[in-house]
C-alpha cells in the first residue's frame, strides 16, 4: 500500500494474539497513526534521512487471542531531516501477525 494523501487510512483484520506492520522509512514519509481495535496507540514520525526498507513501523504482542484490526492513518507530512520541509508519503511493505500454537 502505498498513498500520498493525508486522512487516507489502512486496515488489515486479523486473528492473533500479536502483529507487526513493516514498513519504510526516509527523507518524504509521513507521520502516521496507528490504531488497534479502533483506540489509538501512537503516532509514528517516519522521517529519516536516508531510505530504508523493511522497519517495524508499529508492533503489539500479548494481546488476548481473538479478532483485532490494526489500522494506520496518514495523519500529515513528517519532517524531512534533509531539508527540515514536511513531506507525507505511508507504504507498507506487509503485516505479520502471531497465531498461538494449539
């Protein structure tokens, strides 16, 4: 997934007890807010001044095994560290959830 525009919003449901969404970092990406079950857990700066791929953008375990969705909000441009300008770009590259064994 891969958006530009502020207030675009990704989801993803699942059934876990834990998850991670993976992304990238870098000179134009944004600021996000991340959610679980529809409360909100943080807001991520992403800004950083080179690109990198395949960062843990946001990670929750130990929760109650059970359906949740994780959600993640393009909520403005971060701050590019290489020019101090806002820029807002969100992609995530997967999500991995934990599934208990039985």
């Amino acid at each position: 997934m891969l958006t530009d525009r502020t207030s675009d919003l990704m989801s993803f449901t699942f059934k876990g007890t834990g998850v991670s969404v993976i992304g990238t970092v870098g000179p134009k990406q944004g600021l996000i807010r991340f959610s679980l079950d529809g409360k909100d857990i943080t807001t991520f700066d992403r800004g950083r001044p080179k690109l990198k791929c395949d960062q843990v953008l946001f990670k929750l375990s130990n929760l109650p095994l059970g359906e949740h969705t994780v959600s993640g909000l393009l909520v403005g441009g971060g701050t590019n560290p290489n020019t101090g300008e806002e820029d807002g770009v969100f992609s995530v590259q997967r999500i991995k959830y934990t599934v208990p064994d039985k």
